[in-house]
C-alpha cells in the first residue's frame, strides 16, 4: 500500500499547489537506509525532473567513506564517478511535518543514462524480487513491528545512554514491558509522533512500551511490501526529528544499552494469490499448506546468509545473544517468541510467519527484500523445515552467524541469493560491509582497556 495510492506526477504537482508548497526534499534511501539527496526551491523542481547525484552514493559505508577499488566493486560504481539520474515516485508525496516553511519529501527511483533503474539500489533490489514473485502469479504481504529506544540526549558518543526523563521529571529505571502508564510518560512526544503519521499517511497502528527501559514498539497495517518499506523509512526519520523536538533521542541501533534487551524489526509475511486474494499459505480447508512449510524451510536455509543485510552493523551481533528476547537460532514454532521463526494463531486467510531474526537497524528495502528471496527459494525448491519447537529454542545450539565478518562472508558465498537480489548488489554491499567492519577494528573499546591493559 502506497502513501497515495495511484498518484501521477499531474496529481503530485496539483497537491504540491494546493499545500502551497514551497520546498520539496528529493530523497534516496542509500544501502544504509540514510535518507540523501537535495533540497530544491518548489519551482526548480517543477522545471528539473531529471536530477542527478552520483552514483557512489550508493556505494558508501555508513561513515561516508568508500571501499578500496576493485574488479568487483568496479563492475558497479564507475571508476569515472558518473550520474544517477533521479526521478521522483510520486506516490509517497507527503509533507515535512516538522518543516517551519511549507516543505514536501518524496523518495526517488534512480536510472542510469540508459533509462534503467540502478540495479543495487534499495528500492530496485527489492522491486527485483516482487517481480519474481509477480512472475509466479503470488503477492506477498508484510506488516514490520519496529522496536527503539528512547534515550537522553548524549553528545559523548564515549559516554553509555541513560533512558529520558518523563512527564514525572524522573528516568524509568526499571523495565515496564507493556505498562500503559511508562508509554503516558512520553505522551507529549507521542502525540506529535502519531500527529505526524497522520499528516504523513503512514498508517501506523499500535503503540506498546517493549522489554527494555525506554523502549518501544511501533506496528504498522500489513501491506504491500515496497510501501511498507517506504512507511518505515519515513517513520525512522519522523521519530528521530519529533524526539529532538522534545529533548531526547530516539534510536533504531540494534543494542543501544549493554544491559536491556536489543531492538528488532520483527516482519510479518504472507502470500497470496494474486488474482484471487486468496492466502496460498492455507489450503481450501483452513490447514497448512505444504507451501507454507516451504517457505518456512526457505527461510531456515537462506537467513544465515542473509544476516549481514539484517543483522548489518557489528553492534547488530550484540542482540543475538541467548536469553535475551531475541532468536539465536533458526527453529520455528507455533506462537512461540523464542524461535527465529513465529507463526502466530490465526485464522486460514490470515496465516503467516514472523521472522523475529530482523534487527531495527536493517535498511527496510533490503531486509524485506532478502526475507522475501528466503520465504520465495523454500517455495520454488520446496524446501521442508525442521520439526517445529515446542518448548523454548533458547537453549538450543546458536545457528547464526556471530559476527558481521563471519556473515559477509557467508551472503558472498550465496549464490542462490545472489541470482534473487542481484551480482552487482551484493558486490557493492559486501564492499561497503567490509570497510564498516575494518573501520570499526581499528577502535579500541573501553573493556579491551579496562581488562588488557594492565592484565595481560
């Protein structure tokens, strides 16, 4: 579902109009799911529908640095720097809430001189694999739930979080799992957050207080997936800006606080006929198909090597810890939150399964992308599952992946996955993985200084 829905370019320049707009924000989610791009004047980009940023835009590592050249990374992003060409989507116009003046944000598609889309763009990587599943004649369906945390502001990245202070003018320093009177605390900031979904179209749903001390939980309707994505990318920018509006931050990194539970973005999918609407996860008699379990098995194969596009960073690989509320492993079960793998209690049309393996910190373009190529191979290879689990799968053996180095090693080896989401993808994304991770071993952390220094 679209942030408006079958929108032209002749309805976006009649709605710019009537909001008087005076502004518009041309954003392109990059691998990292950063919004980049340019501000320009309402009548500039009326008159400019081909807009250009370079294409290493999309070939850079979350500190804005790029790889070190090579065949691979070079099959991508031209040695010459060359343009992308930017055109706009005009389905998710929407306004900047927060903006002073009149402003607008709409997401772009981007080309190449030839008129393709960019091959390893978030959006296009995951157009690529609702293609396949068109080809087929299904339509999935996702609905996120997307955990974070609210912090206090904290301009010493040396520094560890503490959690916000409420309307009560103190800090929660407890865990209020579900407690309607922890989420009241925020009411002011919530208020604004769901003021702007509203204006913004995003169609968010429930609001619950999670595990953690300030953390929470935001769930979205089920839809179509490229909307669902555009909602979440839109979402983390609005959270963050109504937050700073009040004092705080808010954050989507996967473990923020050594001592509270990580944040997921746990992804509800099914799929359906596309002619029919009819959920091909059930049979005519409301039980289980076989599909369904192959889809399952799908995702039990392919998301080990899927995890350094949802699990993306090396803080990611904190929340994958046992007993921690979040999976270890790759078991599935039947309304059981300690599996990889969930599938809640539903009706026969409603069936689904809920991959609890995601991290808040996953670019949503890609992380739907890749669980979709996961749940699409089990299907086409009639891949069976394990046998479901029962009891809980914390004890069980750890079958993720433990480190980004580990993952990236094992998405390169994938080729199943890198036939679905793309050779020139998963180059450019491996490269820029690789970078991130020798940036981040060349810090030194306060425990390697407080146990080695003078110990060993």
């Amino acid at each position: 579902m679209a942030i408006r829905e079958n929108f032209s370019y002749t309805d976006m320049e009649e709605w710019l109009d009537a909001k008087r707009v005076t502004e518009i924000e041309c954003l392109v989610p990059d691998l990292t799911g950063v919004a980049r791009g340019k501000i320009l004047p309402r009548v500039k980009f009326a008159d400019d529908r081909g807009m250009r940023i370079p294409e290493v835009v999309l070939g850079m590592t979350v500190t804005g640095n790029t790889p070190e050249r090579d065949e691979s990374y070079n099959r991508a992003i031209a040695v010459t720097d060359r343009d992308m060409i930017l055109r706009a989507d005009p389905t998710t116009i929407t306004m900047v809430p927060w903006a002073v003046d009149p402003t607008a944000q709409v997401i772009h598609d981007c080309y190449f001189a030839d008129g393709a889309l960019v091959d390893y763009a978030p959006r296009s990587v995951l157009r690529r694999v609702l293609k396949l599943y068109a080809k087929q004649g299904w339509k999935p369906l996702v609905a996120p739930e997307l955990e974070f945390y609210l912090t206090a502001k904290n301009i010493d990245p040396n520094l560890p979080l503490s959690s916000p202070v409420g309307r009560s003018g103190r800090a929660e320093t407890s865990r209020q799992v579900y407690s309607i009177d922890a989420v009241n605390e925020f009411d002011p900031l919530f208020e604004d957050i769901y003021d702007y979904c509203e204006l913004m179209n995003l169609d968010v749903d429930t609001l619950i207080h999670e595990i953690g001390a300030g953390q929470m939980e935001i769930n979205f309707q089920h839809g179509d997936p490229l909307g669902l994505a555009d909602k979440v990318f839109y979402f983390k920018r609005t959270l963050r800006e109504a937050a700073l509006k009040h004092e705080m931050y808010a954050t989507f990194m996967a473990k923020p606080m050594a001592d509270e539970p990580g944040s997921a973005m746990h992804v509800h999918q099914s799929v359906v006929d596309a002619e029919t609407g009819r959920n091909i996860f059930s049979n005519p008699d409301g039980t289980p198909a076989p599909i369904f379990r192959h889809y399952i098995g799908g995702l039990q194969r392919y998301m080990p090597s899927a995890m350094a596009i949802v699990a993306p960073y090396v803080n990611s690989y904190r929340r994958i810890v046992r007993h921690t509320a979040a999976p270890i492993n790759l078991q599935w079960g039947q309304d059981n939150r300690t599996v990889g793998f969930r599938v809640p209690v539903s009706g026969s049309q409603d069936r689904r399964v809920e991959n609890r393996v995601i991290g808040a910190d996953a670019n949503p373009y890609l992380a739907l992308a890749v669980t979709l190529a996961c749940g699409y191979l089990g299907m086409l290879d009639a891949i069976e599952p394990s046998a479901m689990v029962e009891g809980s799968a914390y004890d069980m053996p750890v079958e993720l992946p433990q480190g980004l180095s580990e993952a990236i090693t094992l998405l390169r080896r994938e080729e199943r996955l890198r036939d679905i989401l793309g050779e020139r993808f998963i180059d450019v994304y491996s490269a820029v993985k690789d970078l991130e991770h020798q940036e981040f071993m060349r810090v030194i952390s306060p425990w390697e200084r407080e146990h080695l220094l003078l110990h060993v």
